[in-house]
C-alpha cells in the first residue's frame, strides 16, 4: 500500500524536505563528485544507490528507508517526522520525495541489486 508523502517541504526555489541517504551514517558515497563510477551505496542494507543519480553522476531528489540514521546534516524536523512514520514504512524498501501522486515513491532492495 503505497505510503503519503506527508513531509514539510521547504518553501523557496528548489523546496526540500532536508532527508536523504547522503545524511545517513550508513551512506558510502564516492571518492569524489560526481559519482561517474555509481559507487554510492548504503552500507547497512548493502544494495547500491545508483537509482539516486542522474545521468552526470549527481544526486537527485532525495531518498531514504526506514532505517535512516542522522549523521547530523539532515533537517532536525524531517528527522522527527521520520520517527513518527517508522511504523508506517516497509523494511527493505527505498523510498524518494516527490512522487507524483503525493504518495512517497518506493524502490524495493531487490530491484536494486538487480538493476
């Protein structure tokens, strides 16, 4: 069942909800950006995150799962509105902003070890 997309977007150019795996402890990103090699990967789930780049090896939208972990960059609100969502989100389940439908878009791990 798809989850509602229920965050607090950041008003102004480029609004944004201040979440995403690159503020993750468990993000390993690359050596350097951009990504060209599509090195990034989530070091606690071990599936990569090259869904997340763009065609030039930067990031787009922003991305997380049920098992984020402040590395102190995130937005402090999205955090706790993440605290009070955990039960609603899948495990093993890549989630971004922005769907469409105003639902939250989901990636499952598989896909992404398959891809």
């Amino acid at each position: 069942m798809p989850v509602k997309d229920s965050f607090e977007y950041v008003i102004g150019p480029g609004g944004r909800v201040g979440l995403d795996c690159a503020f993750c402890v468990h993000f390993r990103g690359p050596p350097g950006w951009p990504d060209v090699e599509r090195a990034s990967r989530c070091g606690r789930h071990d599936v990569p995150l090259a869904i997340q780049l763009g065609e030039g090896g930067y990031k787009e939208y922003e991305w997380f799962c049920r098992d984020f972990s402040d590395n102190g960059r995130a937005d402090p609100s999205a955090v706790a509105h993440l605290a009070e969502m955990h039960e609603s989100l899948q495990p093993g389940v890549l989630y971004r902003l922005y769907g469409h439908d105003r639902c939250l878009v989901e990636h499952p791990f598989d896909e992404l070890n398959s891809g």
